[in-house]
C-alpha cells in the first residue's frame, strides 16, 4: 500500500532528524513538486495560520540554478498545511538555526527553506538523491519524486475527495490531468487510505514507538 509505504518513510525521515523530512512531507501529503519544494521560502510559510503559499520553484536551467515563478498561475496557491506539514516544518526551521550557528563566517544568508549545510540552495537533484538514499534506509521500495506526487493524487482519489478539489490542491493546469489520474484508482478505494493510520498519523507518534502501535 503507497500509503503505508510513505508512512514508513516519514517516520525514517524524522527519527533520523533528516532536514529534508519536511520537504518529503509536504511532496507525499501535499503533492508539492520538486522544484516547488526546494523554491519555498519562509516568506511562504505562515505557521501560525497553517498556510502554504506556492508561486516559486528552483530549477536548473542552462546550466544556471534559478529561483523562479512557477509555470502557469494555476500553479499558485495558498494551501492549509496538515498537521504532520506544519509540524515538521516548524521542526526545520529550528534545525535551520542550528544549522546556521553551525556554520558561522561559511553561512550564506537567504530566506529558503531548504538549504545546504552552508545557506546555499539544494540542487534539485541532489533532492532526488537524498530521496532515494532514504527509501533504502527506511527500507520502501524506490519511488521517485516525481513518482510520490503522483501517488498523492491517487490518494485523494482513494479518500473520494471530489476531482475539481483534487485539482486545485495539486493546481493542474488542465482538468482532465486530474481525471486520467482518477479513472485509474480501483473503485475499491477506502477512505482510511491518507486520514487512518496512514501518513498523517505518524505525525502523532513519538519517535522510537513507531514500532509500538
């Protein structure tokens, strides 16, 4: 089951104060892509309201790493953060201090929210990388990044959520990208898929029980 599958990888991520846990996070239970992932700054995030904005990516092009709107304005959005989002995301920005004070003279000062050791913006595939290198650690089989937006559609399609909603939480362009994607999803689709004791409760599992329930 994918959902199990990404649980299992988020409690990796987390145990082992992995600082892209967050990033991984918002990709499974929210659909962000890559590039949307690695362009969020913390001007994006507001915590307190448990809000993401998305209107920027980082990507590599011609050689040049660059910080960019997004392609098409259905791309923008503002999005309720889940709980297990909000949560690791206030766990990064902490490690983003630490992280900071760690490097000293070395730290390149920017608002991004995912950042190297040194402040300086993540390679998008690096992020791919560092996402493959978790699956063999938690043990899942591979997925790609790509991959796990996917199977973020497929289970809001699995939570009966309606297709028009599903379309704007992932923000396609078109509405039939959005049904390709439905009409693919068994008609046994069960609602405990994402809401259960899938994803978004190993949020509420103190690290080191995971094991336990």
């Amino acid at each position: 089951m994918v959902e199990r599958r990404g649980a299992q990888f988020l409690e990796s991520a987390r145990a082992d104060e992995d600082p892209l846990y967050a990033a991984y996070a918002l990709v499974l239970v929210t659909g962000l892509r890559k590039g949307e992932a690695l362009g969020l700054t913390w001007e994006d995030v507001d915590l307190d309201a448990g809000e993401l904005t998305i209107g920027r990516q980082l990507q590599r092009l011609r050689g040049q790493l660059l910080h960019r709107d997004t392609k098409t304005q259905a791309s923008d959005a503002t999005l309720p953060l889940p709980d297990i989002c909000l949560t690791a995301l206030k766990l990064r920005s902490d490690q983003r201090n630490e992280t900071e004070a760690a490097a000293g003279n070395a730290w390149h000062e920017n608002d991004l929210v995912f950042t190297t050791r040194y402040g300086t913006p993540i390679e998008p595939r690096n992020l791919q990388r560092s996402w493959q290198a978790r699956c063999d650690r938690a043990k899942v089989r591979p997925i790609t990044v790509h991959d796990a937006r996917r199977a973020c559609a497929t289970l809001l399609a699995d939570l009966d959520v309606h297709p028009r909603v599903a379309m704007q939480v992932l923000r396609h362009a078109r509405f039939s990208v959005t049904m390709e994607i439905y009409t693919q999803v068994s008609s046994k689709a069960t609602r405990d898929a994402l809401s259960g004791s899938a994803i978004l409760s190993a949020a509420d599992t103190p690290v080191g029980q995971a094991g336990q329930r």
